[in-house]
C-alpha cells in the first residue's frame, strides 16, 4: 500500500503534519506534486483531483491523500484516518476521538499563526497588509500564543497514560504535530515563542523527544525536508515578533 | 441519556451546530449555561470544566459536550461523536470521514466569516478594526464566499447517493450545518450572499428542506432558538456587505 500525499511543492505547509506521521512510521508513500509531469505527477496532477467532474468526493484544498479508491482531505481528517493504521494513535475510539481533538485544536492554532502576517487576505501580499498584521500579531503574542501554548502544557500534565506525550503510554501523530508547531513558532517568533515556553517545559521536552526520534532525524536529514521559509505557515518578520 | 451541551450564552455560535442535531434527531439535552447557576449551571458550571485541575481531558473552548463520564470538545468532532448516535451519518467509516471533512470545511468557513468582521483580533471591538474587516470584509464577498459555495454546490451535485443533502441518500448533520451557514449568511450578507447563492440551486433547495423538515421547524418556533444578532459570529453590518 503506497499512499499518495497531495500538496504544494516548496513549502512545509499543512503537507508536513500527514509527512511527519508517515516518515515516523515509515510508511511508503509519494508526494505526488514532486514527481514530473511527464510521469503524471505535478501540480496538474494535484489540480485534476480537484476540480476534475469524476470526483465523486473532492478536497477543498490540499492537502489530500489518495489510498486505493479513497482520497481523504483536511489534515486532521487524513490523520484521523491514519493514526490506526500507522500505529500513531490510540486503539480506543475515546482515545481516537481525543487525539483528534487535540488535533483540530492545533488546526485552530494554526490559522491564527497563519493570520499574523496575512491578517485581510491570503490573495495580498505581505507588504499590503503591513499594520493590520502589526496590530493581530501584538494580539496573538500577547493573547493567543500564551493562551494555546498553556492549554497544550496543561494536556501533557494531565495525561495519565504515562506517557511523555499528550495521549497514553506512546508518542502519538498529535505530538509530531505539536513538536513541528514548536519549531515553527522558534522560526517565525525567536523571542515571543523563547519567552513563552520558558514556563513550558513539558513542550519543550515533547519537541526535543519527537525531533530525536530516528525516522524523524531521518527524514530532517533527507532532501524531503523543506527548509522553513517565508512563503510558508510559519513567516520571521521581526517586526511582527515584538 | 441526557446529552449536555456547554456554551455561551446569548449567542447562536458554534454551539448551534451541535444544537440542530440534537433537536433534528429528538435528542435529550441540557444547555447547561442556561441552568440557573444554584441549580449548577451557568457560565460557572461551564468555566469549572474549562479550569478545574481535575478534568483530564479539558476543551480548549465551548462548545463541549458532557455525556457519562466522557467530555468532548471542538463542534465537528462532537458532531462526528453523535453522528452515528443520533442516527444523521452513514453506517460506513468511509462515509463517516467524508461527512466529517466536509463538517471541517464548514468549520473553516465560519472562521472566515467570523473574521470579516474581527480580522485584527477577537479582543478588540469591531470598531477598533473597521478599516481592517472592510478590506477583508471585500476579499471575502469577491474570492472565498464564492469558493465556499461553488464547493458545497459542487458537492450536493456529485453526490451519488441519490439524497437531497450531501452524503447518501438521507440527511446528515453536516446538511442541518450547511443551512444554518446560509441563513447567518443570508443575515450577515443579505445582497452579496443573495448573488452568491443566486447560480447555486442545490444550496438554496438545501437550505429550505432543512428549515421545513418537523423538529427543526419546532426548534425555531421555540424559545431555545436565539435570532441571529450582532454579538455573534454572523453579523449584519452594511458596510462590510459591498
């Protein structure tokens, strides 16, 4: 079984949460926008599952992913769906329910990060949207970054699996998720992410262990890792950092 | 088994996503933010469950639902929770997971619409970002509320279940979701949400066969259903609708 990840080339994105969870399993698959065209990948490839008339069950957006007749969209419903079989996920629907829950938590998290630097709109440039981003930037460091940062600490406190993670006795895909927002809020906020993890300690232990974990040290080390950059979820414009 | 539901009060918000379900299925709820609070309900009720140390699982945010000994947050992973108890999603995994996507994209869309008019920041007053949500206010009318609609269309036309709703051949809870959507809109943005849904046939009839289906037509007669109003996610400011 080769699943087939759709998404944008040349950023980490919302592509990255389902990459994590496959590579930490070590499960095979292709990032079909990356192979050539003339071998049926591309981003044509991508734009055909979505607009093409046959598809009964289309994405909104990417990223997708496509198993035998299935294609799944909406990250944390492509990782609902993998969490049991790539092992990165509870047994119990509880257990299930709650890991995807924590997910969707960070699907939240993740637009307002997202709309610090494109506060009016996703089809303006950076540039021209300059003082609205000032002013929700100043908002999300003051308010919501603490206030996401605390509740996730909370979690790990509170699990009573025993496990270093945030469900059960075992890493599970919510954690590698939660360790690549770490690491993007280091790139895009150095000081307001450095200062606000100072009193989380339990997040910052979980980052070093998901980023010390073999698959995943194999694959930072691969050419399938992109680089954090500035076209991408996580932006550094120090002027937004405070 | 009496389902109950937490959240704030005043306000339609999330919480009527889980609401029309419950009621569209005769389910046994309590609002507990309306509970007189020395009965034990109340906005205390709601924050105790929000806060206390002895909540494993806490919510980020109402709305959550209590039920038993289990606590369940996020308004799409609730509604995938009652889906199959309340009898308004398919028997299927696989259908399960596309009724849950599509619920996701909906979720995504109300942040969208929400933010037309708070695009700076949830903490400040409407109009301390006025010239803000004007712009994304116009980004909104002229590129994603199309997209959203064009999508949802899109959806209702393909499916090959044969129903009038988006899955299957019967109602689901994203069907009762999607027409809640497009009465806030109507309210919200009566001219640009008119000309949005005028090429949008499916949608409309959608819409209408919800409202007329018996125990919502009940719902909306009784005194549990708020108006719309402009505490709320769908506001109605003329400036904001071109």
């Amino acid at each position: 079984m080769v699943y087939e990840l759709y998404y944008w080339p040349g950023i980490q994105g919302r592509g990255e949460y389902v990459r994590l969870a496959l590579e930490d399993a070590g499960a095979a698959y292709v990032d079909v926008a990356l192979v050539p065209e003339d071998k049926g990948g591309g981003v044509p490839a991508m734009e055909r599952l979505l607009t093409d008339t046959g598809v009964e069950r289309p994405a909104f957006a990417p990223p997708f992913l496509r198993t035998g007749r299935r294609l799944i969209g909406q990250t944390a419903n492509i990782l609902l769906f993998l969490g049991g079989r790539l092992d990165l996920a509870p047994r119990d629907w509880p257990g299930r329910l709650w890991t995807h829950q924590l997910q969707l938590t960070i699907s939240d998290f993740l637009v307002e990060i997202h709309d610090t630097h494109h506060p009016v709109s996703a089809n303006l440039y950076y540039e021209q949207q300059k003082l609205a981003a000032r002013r929700r930037a100043k908002d999300f460091r003051d308010n919501r970054l603490p206030k996401f940062l605390e509740y996730f600490e909370r979690v790990l406190t509170r699990n009573s699996g025993g496990g270093p993670g945030m469900v059960g006795k075992r890493i599970s895909y919510v954690d590698l998720s939660m360790a690549q927002v770490i690491a993007g809020l280091h790139y895009a906020f150095p000081v307001a992410s450095r200062k606000a993890l100072r009193t989380r300690p339990r997040l910052r232990a979980l980052h070093d262990l998901v980023f010390a974990r073999p698959h995943i040290r194999r694959y930072l080390a691969s050419n399938r890792r992109l680089a954090f950059n500035n076209d991408d979820i996580f932006r550094h414009y120090p002027e937004l950092d405070g």
